[in-house]
C-alpha cells in the first residue's frame, strides 16, 4: 500500500457508536480489557470454563519451552461432545444446528443437534470400522454439504486429527497435503453442485491418490458421499479402496461413547501458503482450541445463542469455517446456516433471500464478497427483508472504509455494528477486533486486542511504534488456540514465526500494520511474499514454481497487484524457454490452464506477460517492487540496485500477451 492510500485511509473520520440496545445486554463490557490484562491465565481459566471437561486442567499454560506452548495441562475433554452431546443431554436436541441450503433451489436440509449427533456417531463408527484410530490423519475434500460438518467432527471424536482440503483445489495440491500428513484415509464425494452444474470432485482424488502413492505414501480408504449422482466414469470405482457413505455410515450404530483425549492432543492440520512453495500444515490442539473459539465467538459477535441465526459464508476448506462454523458455533450451541453454493446463483439475490428466509441476525464474510455486491448495485439487497440482521463481521483482508460503510448501510439498514476481525489461521481465533457493544466502529480499522490477547505494532528493533506509525504486527503474549507447531517442521515453525523478534519473544505475524493517532490498529496486508487474493493466501513462490513446471517456462516471477475486486490479483511475468520460440498464439491461455490444474482455480493469474529478463539485484534477488510498478501500470521505482538497470526497459518494449 502506498504512502498517500494510507494517509487518505488515516483520514477516514467516520465514527459508528455501538447501538444502545446491544450495549446494554452486551456480553463483555469494557472491564474486561483490564481484567484480563491483569490475570491472563484467570482470564482464560474462566473462559475455558465454557467447555466441558472430562478432567480439570492442572495448570493453565506452559510457556516452559517457548514457542511450544501447552494449555490447560493435565486436562481432558471430547471437542466433538462439546460441539455437539452436551447440548442434546441439556434438552435441547430438538434445536436447528444447521439449516443446510443446497446450490440448486428448494435443496434444503434442518438437522438438529439430535440428527446431528446421530451422524456423528455413526460417522465415528464407520471410520473405525475403517480402521482409524486416534493420532492417524484423515483428509476430507468435500463440497458445503452437511457431512462436511459430520466428517469433521466424527474424526474429532475418535481423536484422528482431520486436514480439510479446500474442494476447489487441484489433485496436485490434495496429492502434496496427503503425503506431507501421511493421510489414512480420504472422505470426498461424486460430486457437488456449482453455478447450477454438477463438478467432479471424485477424480481428483483417484488422481492424488496416485501421485501420492507414487511419492511412497499409499492412501488406505476413500469413503464417498453420493452428492450429485453423477457417473463416476470407467476406471471410476475401485471397489478394494472406495466406499460409499450411505453404505458404511447411514448402516453404523447410532451409539458412540466418545473418548476424552488430552488438552494437547492433535485436533486438526490446516495447510496455509507461505513464503515457499510448500504449504505449511499448521497444528491446531483441542482444549484450547476449543476455549479461543468458542469464547471469541460468544465475545466478538455478542453471540446470543438463544435466540440468534449466525451464518459464516467461508468456506470449510479455510480456517474460517473451521473456527466460526463448526468449532465455535457448535460449541456454543447456536443455529446456524450453511450454503453450498455460490453468491449469485441462481440469481444475484440469492445470499439476501437467505437471510431473509432464515432471519438470519449475525452474518460474516469477506470484504471482496462485500465489494462484488457494491459493485452490482444496492437494488438487488434492496429488495429482501434484512431487518433480522443485528452485528454483521469481516474477515480476510483489509476492509477498505467504503465497503465498510457500504455493508452497514445497505445490508444492516445502518443498525448493525461491523466488526473488522483480524486473525490467520496460525492464530486459531480473532485477536484483534471491535467488540460491538462497547467499541465505536471507525471503517477500515480492526481497533484493538480483544480481551486477553496482546498486540503490538513495533519496529525493525522490536520497540513499539508511537501513534500515528506504522510497523509489524507481533503477538506478545500467548494465547490458547495459537498454532502448536508446522506439522512435521518444528524448525519451520520457529523460523517463521518466533526468530524475527526472538529476543523479544513475539509472534511475527507477517502483517503491516499502522496505530492511528488513538492507537487504534489498521491492518495494512502482508509484508512477506505471500499474496492475498479475495481472502485468499497464496504463496508467490508456489505459483512461480507451478509456472517453471511447465516445458516452455524458464523462468517465472509472480505479484500481487492491487485489484478493485478481489484485493490483490495474481500478475505472472515468464521468460520462455529459446526452443519455446514466441510460445505460440496461446501461451497465455496454455500457462493459466497450466496453474489452475497445478493448484486450483483460485491461484490463476490475473495476467501473464511474456518479458525477456526478469529484474534481479546483483544478488540475484528479484525485484518484485519493480514488477508491481508495472503491473499496477505505475512510473517504475529506482532502480539503482538492479544489476542491468537496462532490463526494465526491456520489458516494457516487450510486453506481450496480457491477458
Ligand atoms: C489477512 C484468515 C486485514 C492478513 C482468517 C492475515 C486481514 C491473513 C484481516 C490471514 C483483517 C485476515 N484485516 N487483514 N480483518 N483478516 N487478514 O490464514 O494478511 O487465511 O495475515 O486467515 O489474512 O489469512 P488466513
């Protein structure tokens, strides 16, 4: 971001006070910043206290051998019971969990905590009978169905940590996360439903299950929900590996006693792109997982879960939906929606007609969600009922203050607080984030800590910045659902995250951010080579070495460029291979198809241009400052530290095949 962006957003001078009648009921006030600030671990003790605990904890956290923290030691608890029994032995099975609203229109499903507590059940039977124990890893690569949700916590239940992996990613990418957890077994479907047709989701797997096999690692299991009933093809079923859900789990006991396992004990592994090319698994614990999910999911969203309708958009593949559609929410035993599909379809209205249908009252999704619909006008909002709404949330990326505004006017009928939560998924939980009882909103701004967290905004030296600077966000003090570690990489882990600021001993967050002259926090985006693509992090360096694999590319430097739309957009510059000659009319076409069948759809470049040189340091060090002036279409920046200060030159002249 900019010097002058920044100072135009630091000028940003609305202010919302939080509404009365959320203020009086809210369930922190101010005095909890100062309570938990003062006693961090009673603070934490007491939200833990939320969850049901087969045996109390002996200590609250061990920081003994720093970064490895341990929380609620001694304790044990199910986080699948908590999610889910508890609230069925308390009388209310007959409650909604999940109002469930498949793509294609009238495909709905109610499951209540009873129903779903049946599933779960017999889902953990099914995957014993699989043969999964506590400790193996069970992938799942499922659309928004509701056995998503029952996967998830089936395996929490019998203890076999599970690693979700995002439906729209390729089977190179599910291959890489199978082998790197050394999954047992992979929970997929035929199919699901997308823009009103039915995807294939099965033949990736076959795909990945090979490469995989092929990298030493054999998949035991696939166990396949029939979602869209589609021809699973020749060659499309193999009858020694695949089962069909309706088989092994719809025929499974209804009755499952569940364990209780160790605080500590491995809950699940979510890959996340770093600055290399290979995705970090991040670990994730259950006790106190459980506790920052639930708590900020009760704090940040004022959660009243009696009476309230929350509906998350996330995906399950990200850490959003695991923390604020099946942990925290279940948890806390609130009714919430679930949609398969996509935003606008069938038509532009349909997340609007949703909210009206189920008067939904807490909504949160992602700033580039809010920036299409601005973009298509407020009529289409316009014309549902969406008095029910009451707190709506952001996540993702910076919230540019006209989308902020936007949100609350048009979709909460400028009655609902907006709260910009700050959080990765290495942090597990929102760290920094309005309370919408007590704190004003200022669009653009996440604000502060919430009560017991700590962060700050330093400098190179680790000194914290004054208002009105800006500088790295850091954690400084622990918190429960942080990450435990990288899977497999406990180097990893503190390289990344604890050697920045190691004397200190803060978590580097590999964020900018900036203390406006309240002190207030602004989220600026990343600082490291990681892109941020409509809430979406992707690695450069993973999309730069998907190009190199294919035959013509040489070389291949990859840049976030600012986009209107999706926050950053992914802008490619290859250099060609000489026996490759010109490419060919549709090299662009062909090296675009190439990274989405490489990683996904979601990593597709914006734009690919064919240069001649790459600008490198006399290091030989890319400069992708230099790129981003000419992909953001700006004058290119000095260039004094380039070894041939002549190539950017070159590539302007050769520019060819934007796309
Ligand atoms: C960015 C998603 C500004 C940030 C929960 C972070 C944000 C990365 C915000 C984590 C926000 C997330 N304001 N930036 N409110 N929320 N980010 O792991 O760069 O997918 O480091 O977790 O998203 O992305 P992740």
């Amino acid at each position: 971001m900019t010097e002058e962006t920044l100072s135009n957003l630091l000028k940003e001078d609305r202010r919302f006070e939080p509404p009365a009648e959320i203020a009086e009921h809210a369930n922190l006030t101010a005095e909890a910043y100062d309570r938990a600030a003062a006693d961090p671990e009673a603070f934490w003790a007491e939200q833990a206290g939320r969850l049901d605990w087969t045996q109390q904890w002996d200590q609250v956290l061990d920081w003994s051998n720093p970064p490895f923290a341990k929380w609620f030691v001694g304790g044990r608890l199910n986080a699948a019971y908590n999610c889910v029994d508890r609230h069925v032995e308390a009388g209310r099975g007959d409650k909604v969990a999940l109002h469930w609203v498949g793509e294609p229109e009238g495909d709905t499903r109610d499951l209540t905590y009873a129903q779903l507590q049946d599933e779960v059940c017999q889902a953990a039977n099914a995957l014993t009978e699989l043969g999964v124990t506590a400790g193996d890893r069970v992938a799942i690569y499922l659309p928004m169905i509701p056995e998503a949700v029952v996967a998830m916590l089936a395996c929490a239940r019998i203890g076999a940590p599970h690693t979700v992996v995002f439906g729209g990613f390729s089977s190179e990418a599910l291959a890489s996360r199978l082998v790197d957890c050394q999954a047992k077994v992979i929970v997929t479907s035929d199919g699901g439903y997308r823009r009103g047709s039915a995807a294939a989701l099965k033949p990736a797997v076959d795909e990945a299950r090979e490469k995989s096999s092929a990298q030493g690692h054999d998949v035991e299991k696939v166990l396949v929900v029939r979602r869209t009933g589609q021809d699973l093809g020749e060659g499309g079923w193999d009858d020694a590996v695949d089962v069909w859900w309706h088989d092994a789990v719809a025929g499974a006991s209804t009755e499952h006693t569940p364990e209780s396992f160790d605080s500590e004990h491995p809950l699940y592994v979510m890959y996340t792109s770093g600055t290399t090319g290979k995705p970090k698994g991040i670990l994730h614990t259950t006790g106190g997982y459980l506790t920052g999910t639930s708590y900020t999911h009760w704090a940040v969203f004022d959660l009243k879960p009696e009476t309230d309708v929350y509906w998350c958009s996330a995906d399950i593949g990200w850490v959003t939906g695991h923390s604020y559609m099946v942990y925290g929410p279940l948890a806390n035993g609130v009714t919430q929606v679930m949609y398969e599909g996509v935003p606008d379809s069938p038509e532009r209205g349909r997340w609007w007609k949703i909210i009206q249908d189920y008067k939904v009252t807490i909504f949160y999704t992602a700033p580039t969600a809010i920036r299409s619909f601005m973009k298509q006008g407020r009529e289409i909002p316009d014309r549902y009922d969406m008095s029910s709404l009451r707190i709506l949330g952001s996540v993702g990326e910076p919230i540019n203050p006209e989308a902020y505004v936007w949100y609350r006017h048009v979709i909460g009928g400028d009655r609902t607080p907006v709260v910009d939560t700050w959080w990765q998924t290495e942090t597990g939980m929102i760290m920094i984030s309005p309370l919408p009882g007590v704190t004003h909103g200022k669009p653009g701004s996440a604000m502060t800590p919430i009560p017991g967290v700590a962060a700050e905004v330093v400098n190179e030296a680790g000194e914290p910045v004054a208002n009105g600077s800006g500088g790295y966000l850091v954690l400084t003090q622990p918190w429960p659902s942080m990450l435990r570690t990288i899977w497999g990489d406990d180097e990893r882990f503190k390289d990344t995250y604890w050697s920045r600021f190691r004397n200190e001993g803060f978590y580097f967050a590999g964020d900018g951010a900036k203390k406006d002259d309240d002190g207030d926090i602004w989220v600026l985006g990343r600082v490291d080579d990681v892109m941020n693509v409509s809430g979406h992090r992707l690695s450069t360096t993973e999309i730069e070495s998907a190009l190199v694999s294919h035959p013509k590319v040489a070389e291949a430097a990859v840049v976030g460029a600012k986009d209107e739309d999706t926050g950053q957009a992914v802008c490619a510059f290859v250099i060609l291979r000489e026996e490759a000659g010109d490419g060919g009319d549709d090299i662009v076409a062909e090296l675009r198809q190439h990274v989405r069948k490489e990683i996904g759809p979601i990593a597709t470049p914006r734009q690919i241009m064919v240069v001649p040189e790459l600008p490198k340091t006399r290091s030989g060090k890319i400069m992708r400052r230099l790129l981003r002036d000419v992909a953001e279409h700006r004058e290119v920046g000095d260039v004094t530290t380039l070894a041939d200060s002549s190539v950017m030159d070159l590539i302007s002249q050769g520019l060819t095949g934007t796309a």
